[in-house]
C-alpha cells in the first residue's frame, strides 16, 4: 500500500493544513458559531478562540471527496458562506433559516463549531473555573485520571514472568486452527 493510499484510507488525524477562507468568510462563520455558542459567564466568545481556524482545518480540501467527519467540502461551505454573507447583519435568523431550510448542513456546521469550541483550551479553562462539578475537567484522553490510584509495577513479578510474543500478522482466528472441531469435542 503506497502512501498516497493510506492518505485514502484513513482520516488525518488533527485534520488538513487547513482551507483558506476570506475575510468576509472568516466574519460570517465568525458572526454564526458566536449566535450558536453565545459567550458568558466566563466563557468566551468562539470568535475569540478562534473555532473559525478549527473549522477550516476540518473542511476538505478542494479536490478531495468529504470522506470524514464533519463531511464539509471547501467549495460547498465557502460558496454557502459567502450566500448567507447577506443575511450575516442577523445571525440567529439567519440559523433559524438555516435549521429550516437545510438541515444538513445546519447540523453539520453546528456539530463541527461544537466540537471546536469545546476543543479549545481558554474553554476547558473556562469549564474548569466556574462549573463546579467539572474543576478537574480536561479535554485529553483517559486513563489521566487512573494514575493516582495505580500501584508501582513489581520489577520482581515481571521478572518471573515467562511468555512469547507473536507478531499481529501471525495471529489466526481460532475457528481456522487445524484440528479445531476435534479439539473442542475432546
């Protein structure tokens, strides 16, 4: 499998280099992702963490098929960002519009303006200082908070332990072993 097939076959992971909007782009997803995820109480705007960035890491390129979520392609969202640049004067009609008329999409931009805002660290800060049943909060994966209520390894113990290794490429489904059925009647 050559690189360029593995680039197919899987999602990049922590998105693409990321599509360029233009400003009046960059304005109304602005101007819509602070009507979905109205600032206050500590939190800040999405304009002010910069989801406008994520979302633009996480659109496809021109030239590549939307495989992967969030599924927007560049053209699609920025010809549709530039058509509701009309209606940027009033964000939540301009949503509420949106929601009606297109729900895909609507779903599709608030999912992905979700997942960046709630993603930034000025947010998971923001959680931390005025949620008090989320103080210890984090953003990054688990087992972080197992680590205290784990023991030391015993060098010792691993030392008596005896066992191979075989390699994932080696390894067979049981019901493929020779002599299987007959091992299970015995």
């Amino acid at each position: 499998m050559t690189v360029d097939n593995l680039q197919l076959d899987r999602p990049p992971l922590g998105g693409s280099q990321g599509v360029r909007f233009s400003p009046v782009q960059h304005n109304v997803l602005d101007a819509l992702a602070d009507a979905l995820v109205p600032p206050g109480g500590g939190f800040p705007a999405p304009s002010e963490v910069d989801v406008a960035g994520f979302v633009a890491r996480y659109t496809t390129p021109t030239g590549q098929l939307p495989r992967w979520y969030p599924y927007l392609a560049e053209d699609d969202l920025k010809a549709r960002l530039d058509a509701l640049s009309a209606q940027a004067d009033d964000p939540v009609a301009t949503l509420t519009a949106l929601e009606q008329d297109d729900p895909a999409f609507f779903t599709a931009l608030r999912d992905v303006v979700y997942l960046g805002y709630y993603s930034r660290p000025a947010v998971t800060r923001a959680i931390n200082a005025t949620v008090p049943a989320a103080r210890d909060y984090r953003n990054t994966p688990q087992p972080y908070g197992y680590l205290d209520g784990l023991e030391e390894w015993d060098s010792e113990l691993f030392s008596r332990v005896r066992g191979s290794f075989l390699a994932t490429t080696e390894v067979k489904p049981l019901d493929r072993l020779p002599n299987f059925e007959e091992a299970s009647e015995n």
